[in-house]
C-alpha cells in the first residue's frame, strides 16, 4: 500500500492539482484511495467541495497528527496520495518521512529550480534518517508550454540534477475548469490532452510503487 506524498519548497507549482489528479486515475485503475491535505490552505478539499466526484468522497483534512490520519486511512485504502504545504515546514518534512515514493513537481522557470533544489535536499535527508532506500524521488514538470524553449528544455535540466523525470504534465485551461466543478481532468473532460498527460504520469508512479 504506497504512501505517496507531493511536495515543494515554492508554491503554485501544481502540487494539489497534480496529487487530485493522481487520485483520479489510481481511482480508475481500481484502487481504494484516500487523499490528505496537509496544506493549510487547504486546496484539495476546497476543489473537492465545488461538486461531486470522486475527490468529495476520498479527501480529507489534515490538521493536527499527520501520521495518525495515515495510519486510519491505511486501513481502508490502498494508495494515500499527501499533499504537502509549501515553505517544507515540518508537516511536509513528517510527509516524506513517511513515503514510499514523493513527487517534486517543477515548473519551467529557472527560477522554478532553486526552491527545487532544496526540496530535494529535504527528502535526501529524510532518506538517511530513515537508513532506508525510501523515500523514492522522482521529478514532474509542472505547467509546462511545450512550445517554448523554456518548456522543451526543463526535463533535460531536471535530469541534470540527477533524479529520474516522470512524463511532464502541461499548462492547460481544462485543469483549472475541472477544479470549477469539482472534479478530476479524467471525470471533466476524458480523452482531452490533458487527461492523456495525468493517465501518463499515475502509470508511471504506479510502474515504481508497484516494484
């Protein structure tokens, strides 16, 4: 049962819609899925509220104990999807220590790869905490326009900074109009591009989980 968590020194990088979009498809591969937002702002379940997909039936709030709410939702479901606060305070630091996998996403500003690089140094250290291989550490472009230089040469330099890069996720008004009625990409508009980029990405993360 893997615990994935999502996390980022800077915000607006995607973080929530990533994770909510993830659930979504774990949740079309069949799985039992439980998302918690550790966020104090709580985005998710502010999405979740605006209708009546599957994200108003698996998110929940996190407020105090991060790893009492893992531990309940454990016992239910098969896959927990963490989205984490920006800044890494302690509540994303507790995250990653508990993960088996988490996902950096990052968006295609160079300035996008500075709060990046810590976020990385968070999780190396949560790994030699633990004197474990987990947790796994993969990168997500984030927001990308494919068009541009910038875009086209974002995975190339993620890869320069030595972790795998999981399949890019685009910037793309069908997301944010999703999240208007409160639903998934896959639920709001299935077989768009955008559904196509996060049905990519979750077989990826699942490829690595499933190992």
């Amino acid at each position: 049962m893997p615990i994935i968590v999502v996390a980022g020194r800077k915000g607006g990088i995607g973080k929530s819609t990533i994770a909510g979009n993830l659930a979504g498809e774990f949740a079309a591969m069949g799985r039992t899925v439980a998302v918690l937002d550790a966020d104090p702002q709580h985005s998710l379940v502010a999405w979740a509220a605006q209708g009546d997909g599957m994200l108003a039936r698996c998110v929940e709030k996190v407020k105090d104990d991060l790893r009492v709410k893992v531990r309940a939702a454990e016992k239910t479901a098969n896959v927990i999807l963490i989205d984490t606060p920006p800044g890494l305070p302690d509540a994303a630091y507790q995250a990653i220590l508990l993960a088996d996998l988490v996902l950096l996403p990052c968006g295609p500003s160079p300035l996008d790869l500075f709060p990046l690089k810590e976020a990385l140094g968070l999780a190396l250290k949560a790994r030699a905490e633990r004197g474990s291989k987990k947790p796994r550490i993969r990168f997500v472009p984030s927001k990308v326009l494919m068009n541009t230089n910038l875009g086209r040469e974002l995975t190339s330099s993620l890869e320069g900074m030595g972790k795998k890069v999981l399949p890019p996720i685009g910037q793309r008004i069908v997301v944010a109009e999703a999240v208007t009625k409160g639903l998934t990409v896959r639920e709001y508009s299935p077989g768009s591009a955008a559904h196509a980029e996060f049905e990519q990405l979750a077989k990826a993360v699942d490829k690595i989980v499933s190992r």
